[in-house]
C-alpha cells in the first residue's frame, strides 16, 4: 500500500490517471491501465465508486451516493488504499501520489524484454479475419485431415523423428524445427491480438520442467470476451494448420506432382507433423497454463483461475494442518467461480501428479541411461569413435543447456515473487507454449 505523506479525510478529492479503463465483463468490471498492464476485477459498486469519484465527487458525497444506490455502507477510503495499491491514482486533493509510473512511462517488468516487433494493426488484421480463416485455413486443415484419414501411413509416428542415420543430424534438426514453429505459434498470438488493439511480447519461462516461450497479452482483458478467443486459439490453428500443409506436400510428392517422395526435406516434413502434434497434445494439458487453459478460463469466467487453484489447495492443507489461522481470503471470489475453481482443483492436482511421476520415474531414469551411455562414448575417444564421440558432445551439450535455460527461468521468477498482486489482481492471459 502506498504511504501518503496528507490525511485522507471525508472531503478529499481524487483524482485517476486519464489512462485507467472501465470495461463491463458480465457482471463485474475489469479495471485497470493498460500502459503498466495492472488490471484488477471490481463489483458494480467499485465500478461506480471510480466512476462518482472522476466526476468529482468527495469521500463523503460518494459514500452517501452510494448508499442511496446499493442500500449498505460501502467503505470508500479503503477502497481508495486499494486503488492507491494498484497503482491508479494520480493525486489526492492535488497532492500527487508518489511511486507509481506517470502517464505514457510504459513499464517493463523485470525479465521481460520489450515487444518484439512494431506491427501495426493494418499489417495483419486480415490473418485470423473470418475471409482468410474461411478461405485458407479451414480448406488448408480439412484437406491434411481428409489425407490423413484416407491414407493412414501418413498418420504421425515416433520414428518420424529418425530422419537422418546421423543422431547429431537428427537432434540438431529436432531442436531446430521446434524452435521455428515454437517462434510461428507464439507470434500467431501476437498477430491476433494487435488488431484489438493490444501489445505483448514473448518470453522465456518454464510450466512444471518443461521449458516454454510465453505471449504475455495482459492487455487483452480490456477486449470485450468474444473477441479474446481468437488471440487464445491462433497459435493451435497455426500449429493444426502447419500439420495439413507439410501432409499436402508429402501428399503431393508422392503422387509425383512435386518430384518423388523421400529424401532429407520430406523426413523434415515427417518430423516437424510429429512435433506439431505433440505441441498440438500439450495444449490440452491445461492443467498448465496452457492456450486451452485461457480459454477453459476465460469462457467460465474465472479472471485468475490457476492463481485461485493454488490457493484454495494451499487452503485445503493449513486446515488439514490445524493452522486454519494462515488461509488466504477467498471470500471475494463468486460462487460460480469457486464451483469451477473446486473441480479444477481435482484435474490440476492428478495432472501435476501424473506429469511429476512420470518425470521422476520415466524421464530421470531414462535421462541418466543417455548419460551413461555418452559418457562412455566420450571416455573412448574421438579416434576410431568419431560418430558416436560428436553425437555424445552433442547430447550432453542440448542436456545442459535445457537445464541452464530452466535454471535461468527459476532464478528469473524467484526475483519476481515479491512483485506479484494479490489473489484480486488480474494477472493473465500469458499465453504458453
């Protein structure tokens, strides 16, 4: 809470900064301003309050106003604190609040770099427009499915990733090819988003130990629901709709129409169907922040659902503890919201278990069978074991730098923990891949 340096009495004035928004999302607001991404969810009454305050109105005259509206008291000077927290106010009584950024001093959070690239709207509204997801996408995608379904040897395969006898060839090309279409889902998000008016940029960030590359389009919660979809589901259609156009290619070399099939560029094409569809599976691990989590999230209209999750469970446990006295206050949260929140619970809790089970007894074991086995390739030698002495280097160098970027993601959060909002704070949608 900002400290002020007056009294705030019954006959202040307050005054907002002339960036802060007012948008009605079913039965609450979402408040907040966009050029610091700080928005926060208010009841009717919070939404009023703001508004009789910008009019003019005193501590006091909007207190009775208020009273006379909703028939209850409702305390204006805490919320004022509240609003003080956030960010929101400029000055009171011309006393100016110090310690919050000014208007147009864009703020870039720590650990995130500035948006990537300066697309304007007109340059990509047409990409997820009703005519070119009509005229392009969906034939594109009906037609991989149509191939699929009518030639089952095209149907992804885990050997699908052996495209060359080189392991080296093959885990190069692997980490490449995922990058490239990592880079094209995450800016497929962006690209849907800038037409409603919002900015983001991507990151590096990490869900569980899985490395990850994260939209962050905070913004988007001043855009009206129906028009947040797109933005949530752009980077699964472009993924949906790079698996259909590499079908069609292979499709049509081996019928001859682009050469015969085979070779190292239809192996890439194989391989990269195989990633697609991986990337395609963990979206519905929402369990995580996941693109299907935004939109599980947002269509039952839960503002802050994974952030609830973990504090309902955290609740469930100081009681199950005895130490009922250090549960966090959920009491602001709607019922609709904690009927959803209670059964996401259950599927986040047997996800993460599942996904740690498997990591701890699949993953790790298997992990240091590699190492074992390149560890003795390398102590071999290079002479007469040069395959297998580069492929070993190779291995242990992705390892390690898989590890170093998880690291780096860990270490980045763990400095941002004190900066994090309360429960109340509308803190996504991050998109995350």
């Amino acid at each position: 809470m900002k400290r002020l340096s007056f009294e705030l009495d019954d006959e202040s004035h307050v005054e907002f900064f002339r960036t802060l928004v007012k948008v009605k999302d079913g039965e609450r607001y979402v408040v907040g301003r966009p050029d610091t991404r700080t928005f926060v969810e208010l009841p009717e009454v919070g939404a009023q309050a703001i508004t009789l305050l910008q009019k003019g109105l005193s501590v006091r005259e909007v207190q009775e106003e208020l009273k006379n509206r909703f028939e209850k008291e409702f305390d204006v000077k805490s919320f004022i604190h509240e609003l003080l927290s956030s960010g929101f106010v400029k000055s009171i009584e011309g006393h100016a609040v110090t310690g919050v950024p000014v208007e147009g001093q864009i703020v870039e959070v720590k650990g995130e770099r500035k948006r990537l690239l300066k697309i304007r709207a007109e340059h990509v509204k047409w990409l997820f427009s009703r005519p070119f997801l009509g005229g392009f996408f969906a034939p594109v995608i009906t037609a991989g499915i149509i191939i699929m379904l009518l030639n089952p040897s095209y149907w992804p395969k885990p050997e699908d990733l052996l495209f060359h006898e080189s392991l080296t060839l093959v885990l190069l090309g692997v980490y490449g090819i995922s990058f490239i279409l990592l880079f094209l889902h995450e800016i497929a998000h962006l690209f849907a988003a800038i037409p409603l008016g919002v900015q983001g940029n991507i990151k590096l960030s990490n869900r569980l130990f899985y490395i990850v590359l994260e939209t962050n389009l905070t913004n988007l919660w001043m855009v009206p629901r129906k028009k947040r979809y797109p933005a949530y589901l752009a980077g699964l259609i472009i993924d949906i709709t790079v698996i259909s156009t590499f079908t069609i290619l292979m499709w049509l070399s081996d019928i001859k129409v682009l050469g015969g099939s085979g070779g190292i560029f239809y192996g890439l094409a194989k391989a990269a169907i195989f990633l697609e569809l991986l990337r395609v599976a963990w979206q519905f691990m929402f369990f995580m922040k996941t693109d299907i989590y935004h939109l599980f999230a947002d269509y039952f209209k839960c503002k802050n659902l994974y952030g609830d999750t973990m504090n309902y469970i955290t609740n469930k446990l100081m009681k199950l503890f005895g130490k009922s006295d250090r549960q966090r206050d959920m009491s602001f949260i709607p019922e609709n919201e904690m009927r959803v929140i209670r059964k996401y619970a259950i599927f986040f809790l047997a996800g993460t278990g599942i996904s740690l089970f498997l990591y701890v007894f699949l993953i790790i074991p298997l992990m240091a069978i590699i190492l074992i086995s390149t560890a003795q390739h390398l102590l071999s030698g290079y002479v007469g074991n040069e395959a297998a002495f580069i492929d070993s280097i190779v291995i242990i160098s992705l390892i390690a730098l898989n590890f170093t970027l998880l690291g780096y993601s860990l270490w980045k959060k763990s400095r941002l923990v004190f900066r994090r909002k309360t429960a109340k704070s509308l803190r996504e949608p991050t998109l995350k891949e």
